[in-house]
C-alpha cells in the first residue's frame, strides 16, 4: 500500500473539510509530471484516460502520458510524525510503515490540472479559507489568495501560475488496526 505525506498543519485543516462535507482534495505535482513542469506553458492537457492518466501534448511534436501516483479507488495511508508518549520505531515520516498508520484515505477522483485553476469551492476542499494577513506579503483575502500562498509557500514562489499538478479528491476510511504495542 502506498503512503501519502502531510504536513501536520495541512492534515488537521483536511480533517476538518472531511469531518464537515465527507470529502478534501489535494493536489501534487511531482512523479511523472516533472517533465511537463519544466516549461508548463508549452504543454496542454488533451484528455484524461479511463485511468486517470493524463494525456499531454506539446506545442510542437510528441505527446506525453503522465501516471498519476494514486488510482480512484485506491486507499492508501497518512505518513505522519509519531505519536503518542513510546518513541518512533522510524526516524523519519518518509520511512513509516503501514502498519503503523492510524488515518487512511480513499481516493474519489483524480483530475489533472493547472495549479491556478482551482477554485475557491476546491480551496475550501483544501482546507484553506480565507484569510486576515497583516504581513503586506499576501496576494489578497480570498479563497484562491490564500491558496495561493500556500502553494508558493511549499513548492516555491511563482509556482502557482505555473505548475501542472494533479488534483485528487478523497475521503477518509477506516481500516482494520493490525498491529498493537506490545
């Protein structure tokens, strides 16, 4: 089973979006579309597979498949920071073993797209609302903003224009507990 990471932050503003509408997205933008966001404005996306793969193609010559890394359908576990008061059996989140997971999520859809079409009912789907920023920094109080800088914040300033990501849709099932402390 796969395992998908989180920041801690991010998670609990999920977990609210899941506890109040049953459903929250994330969207990423690595894995097989690192080719595409080299130069993302010389690509438009043709059409979307059976299998959520998203077909690309170039303003010149040759088309490109993306795989994204979740399927609909697929479930798979929340990598997180250990909890509780007995110490890690895994140094890092990256190395955490299913088997030790408390929150699995299930995907619903999977949609290519650009980072800057999202809209304020998929930020809300994020987690993000707007936001009260005094800081002089922010885009502006809106939904999309407040996305925005978020997105910029994790992936790198100007990013949101840009970028191809994926964007899935899940909810959260629960699962078996396989494993005690002994």
């Amino acid at each position: 089973m796969k395992g998908i990471m989180f920041r801690d932050d991010v998670w609990e503003a999920k977990m609210r979006v899941l506890e109040q509408y049953g459903e929250a997205q994330t969207r990423r933008n690595g894995g097989s579309l690192k080719e595409i966001n080299l130069e993302p404005e010389k690509w438009k996306l043709d059409l979307m597979l059976d299998d959520s793969t998203a077909c690309f193609l170039p303003k010149d010559s040759y088309v490109v498949f993306c795989k994204p890394r979740y399927k609909v359908g697929e479930i798979v576990y929340r990598k997180e920071a250990w909890y509780g008061d007995a110490p890690a059996p895994y140094k890092s989140p990256m190395m955490m073993a299913e088997k030790y997971a408390r929150h699995f999520i299930q995907m619903t859809e999977v949609r290519a797209e650009l980072v800057r079409d999202i809209t304020p009912e998929d930020c809300i789907a994020e987690g993000v609302t707007k936001i009260q920023c005094d800081c002089g920094d922010c885009i502006d109080s809106t939904e999309v903003g407040a996305y925005q800088d978020l997105y910029d914040s994790i992936n790198g300033k100007g990013r949101f224009m840009r970028d191809w990501c994926f964007a899935y849709t899940f909810k959260l099932v629960m699962r078996k507990c396989i494993w005690y402390l002994e």
